[in-house]
C-alpha cells in the first residue's frame, strides 16, 4: 500500500498518524502517556542534550545521592525516638486535650510506652531500647520530631511522602531527583527502589508520573520477594545478546524513519532509551548485585548471616553498593509491617530487631568507604502512631499529625535534633515540618532549589513542593 503519492510504504506508524485525521497516534500518545512517559516541557532548568537535566546545580550540593530506608506502616515516635516522660506518668488518664477532628479510628486513654529510653552519645539523644545499634550511632544521626502530614491512610500518607501530594498521581522524590541532576552512570538507572511494596500506591509511590520515562524508579524484586530473589525484570531475559542487539536496532531504524517523516517524538524516544538502558545494565547490574565479594565482616556488619537481619541486611547492602556504582537515588523498603493497631509490643519489638543491625551497618560501613559525608540517609515512615491506645493497651492508631525520622550525612547537622511534639506526643508543637518543607530540604541539600525545578504539564508549572515548601536551614550542618 503506498501514502500520499510518496510511493513509500504505509506503516503501521505512519498510519497511525496519516489516517482517520490522526486519531490513532493520538490514541498511541495517550497509551504512552499512561505508562509514565512525559512529553512536557522543562521550564527554569539548564537544558541539555539529554532532555533537561540540570547542567549543574543550582547552588554548592551537600550531598550527591540519597538512600531512603522506608519503614512501611507507621513506626510509632513515642516508642522509638521521640521520648515522653509525662506519658509514662500520665499512663491510662485521659488525654488532656482534644484529639484531631479527623481520625482513622477510634482511641482510648494514654498509653505508656512498653520500652525504657535511654541516653546516648555525646548529643545525649534519647533512643527507647527497640534500637540498641541505631542508638550507637546517635552522634551521627539528624532527629527531625515536628513532623506532620496530611492524611491518617496509609495511602494517601504514602503518595504523599512520596510524591508531595495525596489526592493527585504525581511523580515520586526520587524521580524528582534524578530528573534534576541525572544520572552518574550509564549503565545503572539513575533510581532504584529494592523490595518496594505493592500496596498503598504501589508503582505510584517510584512513578516518574509526567517526568521522562528515565526517571520512573526502577524496581527490583517487590515486598513479596525475598531480597536474596529479588532481580530486575527484563522483558527479553533469556534471549540471546546478539538477538537483543538486533530487536533495539531494528527499533532505532523504525525510529529514525518515524523521525524524518514526522519530527520528533519524545515518548517513543524515552521508551527506546529505556529499551537500551535495560541492554546495557545485563552487564553491570549482576556484578553490582553480586554480594560474594563481600567480606564475612561487612556481612555480619549488617546481620546477613543472621535469619533476624538476613533480609533487610542485605538490601540495606545493595543499597550501598548501588549508591557506590553511581546510583542517584536508593529506596529500601521494609514493607509492611509497622501497622501496630495491636499486638504492639510483640510486632514493634520484632519489626525493630529486623532493622536496627542492618540500619547501623549501612551508617558504619558508609563513614567506612568515605560515602557517608555525601550521601544523604533518610529514615523513617509515612506517618506516625498516637500516644493513645487501641486494642486495650497493646495498639496505637496512624498519626501523621506529629512524628519523626532521622536523617544522617548528605551535610546534616550530626548529634542534633530539631523540633518538638507536644508533651505527650501527638501534635508537631515546635518548629513543625511538613512533607513539602522535608522536600524543600532534602533537594536544598541535593543542590536543588525545589522553586526553581520546575516541570510543564497539562497546562500549569508543577514542582515536587507544588506551592508549598521551606528549606529548613536549621538543619544544614
């Protein structure tokens, strides 16, 4: 069949686009639109060659790549870091003000915590006996306690950490991040998320959203997975390398073609980048996976040769050898487990012993390889949990109205803390932080100015911070 007197072939591409006025390369659009490719327009970023990364950054980076350590379900502050006296003398009274308008469900009296606190390192940080090995390391560690957020679901709490909104489908942090300073390798995507969860959000919690395909988190494995069998997924595993090559050049030919008949696509080329990227890391990615080379020291340094510890252990493990291969952005979830409505002492107790060895070894060994100065570790969950009890007194209710996370290198002040709940732990009372101010500020430390990375898409400029958003200084060492 021949088009437009051109007496050329009509392909299945061009036939998209020629016939019945272009509805099916509209319909071709939306369908790669759907899986996270954008085909926005940057606005106030240093342009580049490779689609709008930033040429450099917009002021001095603290820190050249981030290692998220996601606790999935709601560590609770009360229990953990964030140290209330007056809760343990106030134990079964009422709670002496009001609770919040909005709650996930319903709460009874004051709930002492089940674990002693107890003072650490030069900082005297506070660190209840859940986390033994975190709490030698406190010295190094940024308490930030004013934490607050804006939805009492796990959902919505998650997407909101995530992404900076929980109503709208938005790209994720870590997709944010690379699309602003790229990649440092070529052969490793810019963001890997080990072991993420599939629920509460799911794919949306690493989408790259209306971002360039490059930047949608790349997963390995999923929560289901054991970390020891948790691999990439490649559509073309198993075929032969010589047949692979074949497939993406015959696509790059179609490419060119599409090209020089129609003008640039950016879909079609983020998805064909991405087609090349999963080529070319079959033969790094398994060599960075590869924890023989490991010694039995560092092994034992983050419990992989202890059943307790094995599993998270070792993807706290990947982590740093990801971020060590040029990684931008490293996520590791510890999905799900920390939603204590009951059973809070056994769950909390054992949930804590899972991550307390892998979180201090991931800290020792980078201060080991000079990585810890600048490489940002952030730790913490979606929300908190209420000072008050559920399930007699063995739960606590979601809270995000107060809670906290750390933070450790990346150009933190070590040994310090920032913030405060009330006396009982439930409202952020002092110098709060919300989710948008946590991003401002972790992109400030990246280099980012989070007013200045800036995205067009579907009529309006969107940012990670969205309207909101302060970088809290305070916290910068």
């Amino acid at each position: 069949m021949l088009c437009n007197n051109r007496h050329t072939p009509l392909t299945r591409r061009a036939a998209l686009v020629d016939l019945a006025a272009g509805f099916g390369s509209i319909a071709l659009a939306g369908l790669l639109a759907r899986t996270g490719i954008a085909d926005g327009v940057s606005r106030d970023v240093t342009a580049g060659a490779d689609g709008g990364k930033l040429g450099l950054p917009h002021y001095l980076p603290r820190a050249k790549r981030v290692i998220f350590l996601f606790m999935h379900g709601g560590p609770s502050q009360v229990d953990t870091f964030d140290y209330k006296p007056l809760l343990t003398r106030d134990h079964g009274k009422p709670l002496p003000f009001a609770k919040p308008r909005v709650q996930f469900a319903k709460t009874g009296s004051l709930l002492a915590s089940p674990w002693k606190f107890r003072q650490y390192g030069q900082s005297g940080a506070w660190v209840s006996d859940l986390f033994p090995n975190v709490a030698r390391m406190v010295d190094d560690l940024c308490f930030v306690k004013s934490l607050h957020g804006s939805n009492p679901a796990h959902g919505g709490a998650l997407l909101k950490i995530h992404t900076g909104s929980d109503t709208f489908i938005r790209p994720s942090m870590g997709s944010w991040v690379s699309y602003g300073l790229g990649t440092e390798n070529d052969n490793l995507p810019a963001f890997i998320t080990i072991c993420p969860t599939l629920g509460h959000g799911g794919v949306n919690n690493f989408s790259s959203g209306f971002l360039p395909a490059w930047t949608h988190g790349t997963p390995i494995g999923h929560a289901g997975v054991p970390a020891s069998s948790a691999q990439f997924e490649h559509m073309t595993a198993g075929l032969p390398r010589e047949l692979q090559r074949k497939e993406l050049d015959f696509l790059q030919k179609l490419n060119a073609q599409h090209q020089n008949a129609q003008g640039s696509d950016s879909a079609l080329e983020g998805r064909i980048a991405s087609f090349e990227l999963a080529f070319r890391m079959q033969a790094t990615a398994p060599a960075v996976m590869d924890l023989q080379g490991e010694s039995d020291a560092t092994k034992q340094l983050y419990g992989i040769d202890e059943k307790k510890t094995e599993n998270f252990g070792r993807q706290c493990l990947l982590a740093r050898r990801f971020a060590q291969a040029g990684v931008r952005f490293v996520q590791v979830t510890h999905s799900y487990k920390w939603d204590q409505h009951g059973n809070l002492r056994a769950e909390h107790t054992s949930n804590a012993a899972e991550v307390d060895k892998p979180i201090a070894g991931l800290l020792q060994d980078l201060k080991a390889h000079g990585m810890l100065e600048d490489t940002l570790v952030l730790w913490g969950g979606e929300f908190g949990r209420t000072p008050t009890a559920q399930d007699g007194e063995d739960g606590r209710d979601h809270n995000p109205h107060g809670f906290t996370m750390f933070m450790a290198g990346g150009g933190v002040k070590a040994g310090f803390s920032y913030g405060e709940t009330d006396d009982y732990g439930y409202y952020a009372t002092v110098n709060k932080v919300d989710v948008p101010d946590l991003h401002a500020t972790i992109l400030a430390l990246m280099g980012i100015d989070h007013e200045r990375l800036i995205y067009r898409h579907g009529g309006r400029d969107h940012r990670l911070t969205d309207v909101k958003g302060r970088v809290v200084s305070d916290l910068f060492a």
